[in-house]
C-alpha cells in the first residue's frame, strides 16, 4: 500500500501534468476615458485598458500547497492628464493560509474581481470654484485672535463627517462649490462617501482625486443649484504656523460625539520620515481614529493641517500629527493653477521674510493684468520686477497676468526675493522683512 508521501507526490505530478483554468488568469482595468496611465502598487504598468496575466491562486483560494498565493495587498493608481487621479484597491484581506495538516503558513491576499473600471473626473468641470489661502504670512502673530467660542462657532459648518463602507472619518470643505479634503486613507476603496454636515443635512460625495504620497484625497458634493455655496475654510501655510502657538482640531472620533472639539498647541512643526512624506504639525492636542481628515485650526480660524495620525506606544500620550497645509496647497495648486499659488518659499527665503498671499477666486485665462500692493519693511526699499526698477515701498504695481520675479533691495540688508503667479483680475498683498546682512 502507498504511504501518505507517496500519494501526494503523486497528486502534484498530475497537477502538473493536466493544465486547468485556475493555473493564470487575466486583469484587466479599463477607464473613462481611455489612455489613462496605470500603477500597480507605486510602479508604472501601462495604459488602459490594462491587461496582466496572474495566476489563478492570486483571484480565487488555491486547493493545494502547490497554488501560487498573493503575499502582499495591491493597489492601482489610474491617472491621465487633465482629469482627476484614482485609486483603486484591488485585494481583499489578509487571510490565513492553512495547509492540509492544519499548519499555519502565513497571510494572502486575494485580487477582488478580474476586471475594474474608474470614470475619471475632468478637472476643469470637477475643480471649480476658488481656494483662500494666506501664503507665509509674517504678520500673523499681530492679528487679534478669536475666542475658543467664536472660532468654532466660525469653522464647526465647514467640517464634515464622512462615512465609507467600513470606515469612518473627518473632512472639509474649502472651495464654496463643494470640494473636501480628507485623507487618502479613510477613502481608499471607495467611490462614494456618505457625507453628514454640521447642520444635520445628509449628502453623497464622490471621489475625484487621490495623492496617495502625501495621504490626501479630494472629494465632491454636487450643489443643489449653482447659488448655493458652502460654508468652506481659510488655508494657511507652514511658515506660518508657530512653535507653542494654540490650535483648535475639529473632527468626528469614533464612538464619541460628531463634531467634537479639542484644544492644545503646536509642539513642532518639520520633516519627519516616520510620519511620511511632507511637513508635518506635532501638536498635543487629543487626536483620535475617526478625526483622521478633518481640519487643525490656529487662533484665526484658518486651517494650517490635515489631522492624519496619532502616536500609539506604550507609555506615550499626547502626540498627533497633522499634515501641513502647504503640502495641501501643492496638490491644490496642480488643479487649480490659475487660482492657488505655490505654497512652497523660494530657497532663500525663510518665515522672517517671508510674505502674504490672499487667494480668493479662480482665473479662466492668463490674459490680463493684476494689482501687486507691496510693503516691506523697512520701508523705501527698491522694487525690481523682472529685473527691472519699479520704483520704491510702498508701491501698487499693475502687472501682466503670469509668472514674474519680485527683489527688494534695501541698503545693508539682505536682498528679498520672491517668484509670484500675477493673475488675472486679481490683488495680491506682499509684506516682506528685509534682514540686516551679516
């Protein structure tokens, strides 16, 4: 009589020997429209419609030890100039893998279906509206500061909770047309978010845009007529944003009430790799899983980061992280380039000279001319656009719509130099610090 090795040796040769369907099997991701680029997990694929051959244990639970398995989950990223970025998680898991004998032999994961399809949305029809940032602003610091009761009852109509299949988060908004930011992470997988506002009122928000890199996703709520705007919030940039400052979070924690409000400071703001890619806001105020996404608010009710992660370690609290909103402003700025400036300084620039942009409505066409009101101080410096004298401060410029180079001279002080986006129909404040030179 055969032993038990021997018959199993010789059900995988005829595994081997008889071909079968599940042996590969074929992916396949289509778009709207066509010619779209596709990532498979951070690497360039090809195009749609997208076609790969995997074998058959990556799709369906494989019967013998011998079945290919999926080690790792997948995701695809579809993009195509013009149009909005997608993702698209393709597996399902982890499960556990159990031999025969009954031996654990580790985790899979299973590709969810054959074939996947995304609509991408146009940007010039999706991104509509315009952003409010206040770019590097100096003289922040100066400005009064609201009360803790006035500033959330100012911002609290702008944040929304957004629910998906099997996860839960904060959002929102800042354009009046119905744009959201929240993260990538608590949307991936989804097409469609339920999204509650303040004021009780239930609406549908699609996903239009993913930046998977720096964990922010963008979504979409159709008006119910073209006057209707949305309450949304002021960004502002990392420059601004000061060490021991108060900030404000607003978010939806899980199993707690929605819209709930913690209070505490920044405690540090930079690079840190172990967060991710960007800068980042270390604050100590209580950020819990469900306010992933929603806004972290300084004292004057503008948004200066997404709140993204907490700290779990032993024997550690009070640590959160919020993605600054310069690196908001950078994908921003990707889709709406007539009406969001480049939130990141020149190289030579830092917050002690740095300036104030105030962005406040989307441009159609570079045509045109703009007003550049500037200041500095000390006063009288020499104003040189495009290498060319300008007169002195303070001064209001009427400039040709694009990109131009502002430098402030002043007598034993450092130059100050600045490349700005002039749009069209637009008024832009400059306030720059000169520093002595050493």
């Amino acid at each position: 009589m055969a032993s038990r090795s021997e018959l199993a040796f010789c059900a995988a040769l005829l595994l081997l020997a008889c071909p079968h369907r599940a042996l590969a099997d074929k992916l396949q991701i289509t778009s709207t429209p066509t010619g779209a680029t596709v990532e498979l997990d951070g690497t360039a694929a090809g195009t749609t419609p997208f076609e790969k051959d995997f074998p058959g244990g990556f799709f369906h639970k494989t019967k013998t030890s011998l079945g290919a398995r999926l080690e790792h989950p997948m995701v695809a990223r579809i993009s195509l100039a013009g149009y909005g970025t997608k993702e698209i998680t393709l597996t399902e898991g982890p499960m556990n893998w159990i031999s025969l004998s009954g031996r654990n032999r580790g985790e899979y994961w299973l590709i969810k279906s054959n074939q996947f399809h995304v609509d991408l949305q146009a940007i010039s029809e999706t991104f509509t509206g315009g952003i409010t940032a206040r770019i590097a602003d100096s003289n922040v610091e100066l400005r009064p500061e609201l009360s803790r009761e006035e500033l959330v009852r100012l911002t609290k109509p702008a944040v929304v909770y957004l629910k998906g299949s099997d996860k839960s988060g904060s959002g929102f908004f800042v354009t009046g047309t119905g744009l959201i930011v929240t993260n990538a992470h608590l949307v991936r997988g989804e097409e469609n978010l339920l999204t509650l506002l303040s004021n009780g009122q239930q609406l549908e928000a699609k996903v239009v845009h993913i930046d998977s890199d720096l964990d922010i996703a963008l979504l979409k709520l159709d008006r119910p007529s073209d006057k209707t705007e949305f309450p949304h919030l002021t960004l502002t940039d990392s420059a601004s944003v000061h060490q021991g400052e108060n900030v404000l979070a607003i978010g939806n924690p899980g199993d707690a009430m929605l819209f709930s409000v913690t209070k505490g400071i920044v405690s540090a703001v930079g690079k840190f790799p172990n967060a991710g890619p960007g800068t980042w806001i270390q604050t100590d105020a209580p950020i819990n899983p469900g306010n992933s996404g929603g806004p972290l608010l300084n004292s004057h009710g503008e948004v200066i980061g997404i709140n993204t992660q907490k700290l779990v370690k032993k024997n550690v609290t009070g640590i959160s992280f919020a993605l600054s909103s310069s690196d908001l402003l950078e994908v921003l700025h990707r889709l709406y380039p007539d009406s969001v400036v480049s939130a990141t300084p020149p190289p030579a620039q830092t917050s002690a000279d740095s300036a104030a942009t105030d962005v406040s409505s989307p441009v159609s066409s570079p045509e045109g001319f703009g007003t550049v009101v500037v200041l500095s101080d000390p006063e009288s410096a020499e104003i040189f656009v495009d290498e060319k004298f300008h007169g002195n401060t303070p001064a209001t410029l009427r400039l040709p719509a694009g990109s131009h180079e502002i430098v402030l001279k002043f007598p034993r002080h450092a130059d100050w130099k600045r490349t700005l986006e002039v749009l069209k129909g637009n008024k832009v404040n400059l306030r720059a610090a000169l520093s002595p030179a050493r």
